[in-house]
C-alpha cells in the first residue's frame, strides 16, 4: 500500500531481458532497503530483487509491460519512487495500491498563472471510476481530478509537484501509469453486483 506521495525520482541505468522478464536497474540509494519489498516505480507495485550500493534492481513480467508504461523506459529515462506505507506514516495522499489499471494518454499540456493543466484520456472501461475532485495516480502521484467529460479528465498540478515528481518532464503523447482511486473501484463494482431495483 502507498500514498501517492512521491519520495524521489531516480534516473534508469540498466535495462536488460530475462526469459521471463525484463530487469530494471535503477541509480538510487534505498535506504535501509531489503530484498522482497514492495516499491512502487512509476505508481506500480515491483518487487526489489538486488541491491548494490547506488542501484537497485527489479523484475519485470510480462503482464506489468503490457499494462504499464515500464516496458518504455530506457536507459536514463526518470521514474517516480515510493516506498510502500508504513503503520503510523501520515496519509498525505490518498490509498494507492500499486495496481495500474491501464495507460491514459497524456493529451495537452498547458501552462500559465504558476500552474499546469494536464488533460488525460483514459481508456473507456475505466472512465466510470473517474469523479470531479475525485483522487486518481498517474506515474504513482496523487491527483486531484479537476474536472471530466465522459474518458476525458483534468489534473491542476502546482510547481511543487512538477519539481518533485517526473510529471514536469513529460510531453504529450505519454501513457501514464492510471490508477483509479480504490474507493471509486469499490463502490462501482458493489453497484454493479448489486444493481438498485
């Protein structure tokens, strides 16, 4: 379980294929790190599986490629780092699982008025968990939606997010990593299985 509160970012320096997987080695220092533990890279969930001073290392599978933007990054792309929640940490953010529920297109970036806009289309089957100052994750942050129109939706992001996050150096075109809030998730589905009649 994570916050969405991105703690670093950290630049690629490795990638390479396994027979089932893809590794991503990474330039930061985990502190008090441990083999096994959850991270999330860009808002998804990975296992660390080495360490080394200055680097640490991540399997891949197939699934998390094809579901996320990982499979994109190359040597020297930045990616988004949190630990994951521990008992007695501040909820700065809102519940993040780790689980990406698809890519969303970054479509338009504005900017002006010490703020930037981010207009995102979201794959269909997951507009219905998107609400009007509803939270979402898009590369493991924490957003606020701003507003939406059917798979379309806005984020407001402020200069202190754009500096502490990867989200400031992204052009459009990019997936995001999208992860609906998981009390929107859960609401829907119980709807869904409990239809009012």
């Amino acid at each position: 379980m994570f916050t969405g509160i991105v703690e670093k970012t950290a630049r690629v320096a490795g990638v390479s294929d396994g027979p089932s997987f893809r590794r991503l080695t990474l330039s930061v220092n985990i502190l008090d790190g441990r083999l096994g533990e959850s991270i999330a890279v860009n808002g998804c969930c990975l296992t660390l599986a080495e360490m080394s001073p200055g680097k640490a290392a991540f399997d891949v599978v197939k699934e998390t490629l094809d579901r996320t933007n990982l499979g994109l990054l190359t040597i020297g792309s930045h990616v988004n780092i949190e630990r994951s929640l521990r008992i007695g940490d501040r909820l700065d953010g809102h519940f993040v699982q780790g689980h990406i529920d698809g890519r969303a297109i970054l479509n338009k970036i504005q900017s002006g008025n010490d703020e930037w806009r981010f207009t995102i289309e979201a794959p269909f089957d997951l507009a219905k968990y998107l609400v009007p100052k509803g939270s979402v994750t898009l590369d493991g942050v924490s957003l606020t939606i701003a507003n939406v129109s059917e798979n379309v939706f806005e984020v407001v992001l402020i200069p202190t997010t754009l500096r502490l996050t990867t989200l400031g150096e992204l052009a459009a075109g990019w997936p995001l990593n999208l992860e609906a809030d998981i009390l929107s998730k859960t609401m829907v589905s119980w709807l869904e299985i409990h239809p009012r009649g």
